[in-house]
C-alpha cells in the first residue's frame, strides 16, 4: 500500500492545481498617464492589484477589492486585456494573471487617492514610456502588451464603453498566440 498522507494529488488524482491567481488594473489619467505604485515589501513598481481570495471571489472582485484597499478608488468597469500564466520557480509560485483596463479616471477622482500605508509608500501618474521602464519582468512585459492594445489610449475605450477589444494571452509575460 502506497502512503498518500503528505502528497494531496496522490491521494486524489482528480484535484485542481493550486495555482495563485492575481488580478491588476490598468488605471489612467487624462493624457493616458498610467497609475503605478510603489510598494512597501518589495523593491521597484507596481500597479494596484494583488492576489484573489481562495473563497470564491472572481479575478474581476479581486480587481475591484484590491483598487479599492490600496488606493481607495471605486472601479466600475474593467475590461480584460491580458491573461498571462506565470511558470513556477523554486523561488516563485508562479500562477495566473488577470490584467484589466479600467479606463480613464479624472482629475477629480484622482485626486481623491489614498495609500494603504502598510502595503504602498507613494505613487505616480506616468506617462505609459516611464511607467514601462519602471515595472519589472513580467509584469512589464504584460503592461506592455496590454498598451499595444491600445488600452488607455486618448479617444479609446473610456469607463463606461462597452466596446470589445482584443485580449492578448502571455506565458510569462510573452505572447504565444
């Protein structure tokens, strides 16, 4: 008899892969100047987001819940501009990455963002060149493709529309479709 007691999939061959899985938002300025943070617990930029609770809450919930804790604004619509899986490391759980474009936000709302202290030390309205430059890896790679797009874009999708635009899936922040 075989012991299956320390390896879950042993014991039922049937179960799901525990994955981590993140949403972010891509959240802009007039001017198509994009929100990126600077966190607390790790070395360079972000954007708000973070992981999706394991009790049944969407990637698109995560999006909302996280915008709303880190930078205390209301998002009411998103649409999902990239998929990106991630590949385990022996440092990294990897996982899977939902990314949104949550349209442009005015001046006004903004203006009425406030840090989650314990997670964020401040943040920046870049314009999207820069803002590439100081993410990182994947998520870099991820922005970007979601910018070729044209999320964000002046005159392109804006809270509110329902238009469709294309949605690119990543391996690693690299397209392969």
């Amino acid at each position: 008899m075989t012991d299956t007691s320390s390896d879950p999939a042993a014991a039922d061959p049937y179960a799901p892969p525990g994955i981590p899985v993140s949403a972010g938002a891509l959240i802009f300025a007039p001017g198509g100047r994009l929100l990126i943070l600077k966190p607390t617990y790790k070395s360079g930029w972000t954007i708000p987001g973070g992981i999706m609770e394991a009790d049944g809450e969407t990637p698109w919930e995560a999006c909302r819940r996280e915008v709303r804790e880190e930078v205390a604004l209301d998002v009411t619509f998103g649409r999902l501009v990239a998929v990106d899986f991630l590949r385990p490391k022996p440092s990294k759980a990897g996982g899977m990455r939902f990314l949104f474009d949550c349209g442009v936000f005015d001046d006004d709302a903004l203006d009425g963002i406030e840090l989650q202290e314990e997670e964020l030390s401040e943040y920046l309205l870049a314009e999207p060149a820069r803002a590439l430059e100081l993410l990182s890896g994947p998520l870099r790679r991820r922005v970007g493709a979601a910018l070729a797009l044209g999320a964000g874009a002046e005159g392109g999708p804006a809270v509110g529309d329902t238009g469709a635009p294309e949605c690119v899936y990543l391996e690693d922040g690299r397209p392969v479709l």
